[in-house]
C-alpha cells in the first residue's frame, strides 16, 4: 500500500498531526532509519524502515513541499505486513501427497524454493478392443463406429498428467488381446483398455488377464459400469473399462482416477460430495447402486440439482451437457424435494 510510515506515538493523541518526510521508498530500496519524529514516503512493497510501526495510506494524508498531514484516527501496525506472517522459518508449507496447483506453484516460488522432489509422470498405455472400431475420419462403414472411448480417456488421462502410450486398436481375438496386453506391459507403469469386458464370445479382456496374470474386480454392482475388470499383468495393474462410452467416462472417474492419484503419490484421492435439493422424480428402485447424469444450478432458494432425461449408457452427450453425478443407492426412489448425495465434476475432472 502506497501511504506514509512513521512511529505511532509522533501522532498527537487528538486533531492533526504534521511530520517532516525523511525519505522517499519504493520496492527493492534498502532503507535508512527512520528519524525521530519523521515519516517516511513508502510505496506499495517496500521494505518498512527501523523504527516505524505504522503506514498510514496515501489517501488518508496530505502531502505538502517535505511534510506530511495526517488528519485521522490510525492503529498501531496497521497495514505493515510482518516477517513470517504467512509462513515461519523452518515450518512445513506443503505436505508430501499433495498435488501442485497454480496457487502451490507460487506457494513455492515465494519461498525462494527453485526445485522441488516430485513424482515423474506416469506412463499409461492405451489400448481399444473390437472389430467394429473405426478411427475419425475414416469412411463410416455398416456396423462400425468411431472410437469416442480412446478420446475420452487421452483428455482424462491428459488432465492428470499422465504420458500415455497409444496402442491403438486391438482386434476381437484372444491372442491379438493377449500379445498386446504382454507388449503394454512393457511400456507402461498402468494398463487400460476399453471394450471387450462384457460375457460376448467375442469379448477376450478377461481370458487374456487370467492367462497373463492375475484377475482381482470383475464386474461391480453399478449403473452403468457394470462390466468394469481390475487385475495385474505381472506387477502392471490393469483397468478394463467397459466399451459403452458413458460406462467407460463413470468408471473412471469412480475408480481409475483415484488408482491414478494414488499411484502418483496423492494421498486425499476420493472426490467430495454435497447434498443438495432433488428436482426430478426416480420412481423405479433398481438393485445396483446409479451415477446418474446431473446438472446443478442456482436458484433464489439456492443450489438444486436435475438430471439428463436420456441416461444409457450410450447417450454420450449426457456427459458434455452435465456438470456433476448424482448418487442413487440401491432399493431408492427420489421424488422432488429430497436431499440427494452430489459429486460434482470439478471433483472428477481436474
């Protein structure tokens, strides 16, 4: 704050006060030592002189030739900005686990820290199942679409900082699906595929793992993501996530995201949830556990929250219009009005 510093006790106790300015600080300067009974012109960041104990802003002062008027009420302190107000010498400031924000970044620097210990990127590879696979841009052909699930997974893996190795397509038969997983576990610290997880004679993902490794989570009780196949390849844990693209964009968020953090060295991985006012009807209980696409929004009464009136597991776009998922356990209704469990996306996307 630009302004005037001086010894709180030159300021007479009633009416207007009138000091001698010593001298002119900005930022960067060394100051002298402020004379008895003298204020010092100081500028916003500028090292407060030996012996002042207060500024008094600028605008509350009036300045004339080489003195100073003050002509109101002041406080002892105000407006200095003290050593180790923010952050003591030899305290801790950031805890091991914790993930570098912006806000961290300059944490750091204002420490005079340069370089920090960090874990190196994780390197996952990435590969897609199934014959019926087409890549954009390619000609659309009869029973083939595009591969929306490999894009998917590059942005969530990208926002997490992931180097991923592109593995491409994988072709519906079990030793093309075993010698690719083989391959990627070479490559990679972590494995996932999409597709190829269901109970179809076509589907080879858990063949290929039990034939390979180790197979520990196949299918869970949700809604959508059923078919969701966790395992290790040798020491590479691998997600199979199912090839419904909607199934593939919860499963992750709900569960290779926090695997992803962990491993990454993050120790808080479970996203939060708020409770907030249902505005929409859920008349059928069904038994697995739904992530149902939703969107909060503010009213006068404040936040509420409505869902996409398409929830398949296909209607990608759910995805793009939502902005949080909301919980519906098992055996519920939800009539408008209930308190509903929120997981909002900022929770799930960065």
């Amino acid at each position: 704050m630009d302004g005037y510093a001086l010894r709180h006790g030159d300021l007479v106790s009633q009416g207007t006060t009138t000091l001698p300015v010593s001298q002119r600080i900005i930022a960067g300067d060394v100051p002298q030592a402020l004379l008895a009974g003298s204020a010092a012109r100081i500028f916003t960041g500028a090292s407060l002189p030996a012996g002042a104990d207060t500024v008094v802003a600028q605008e509350q002062c009036l300045a004339a030739h080489d003195h100073v008027t003050i002509n109101t009420t002041t406080r002892l302190g105000q407006h200095i900005r003290r050593a180790g107000e923010d952050i003591e010498q030899g305290s801790t400031f950031m805890q091991a686990g914790c993930r570098i924000q912006p806000q961290a970044m300059g944490l750091i620097a204002a420490n005079g820290i340069a370089a920090i210990p960090v874990f190196r990127r994780l390197k996952v590879a990435l590969l897609s199942t199934g014959n019926e696979l087409l890549m954009p841009g390619e000609a659309m052909q009869a029973g083939k679409f595009y591969n929306a699930n490999h894009f998917t997974l590059t942005g969530l893996l990208q926002a997490l900082g992931c180097e991923i190795v592109d593995l491409g397509i994988t072709c519906d038969k079990l030793s093309a699906t075993v010698d690719a997983f083989k391959y990627a576990s070479t490559k990679a610290d972590l494995i996932i595929s999409s597709g190829g997880v269901s109970v179809g004679e076509e589907d080879h993902v858990k063949a290929a793992i039990e034939q390979l490794g180790t197979l520990d989570i196949w299918k869970l009780n949700i809604k959508p993501g059923k078919p969701l196949a966790f395992g290790h390849i040798g020491d590479k844990p691998f997600f199979g996530l199912p090839g419904n693209p909607v199934s593939l964009f919860v499963t992750f968020c709900l569960f290779a995201r926090p695997f992803i953090l962990s491993m990454q060295g993050v120790e808080n991985v479970l996203p939060q949830t708020i409770r907030l006012s249902a505005q929409f009807s859920h008349e059928k209980k069904g038994t697995r556990q739904e992530y149902v696409r939703s969107y909060i929004s503010t009213t006068d009464n404040g936040s509420v929250v409505t869902i996409f009136g398409k929830q398949g597991s296909g209607v990608l776009s759910s995805t793009v219009w939502a902005n949080s998922l909301t919980i519906i356990p098992p055996t519920t209704t939800i009539i408008p009005g209930d308190q509903v469990e929120v997981i909002p996306f900022s929770e799930l996307l960065t």
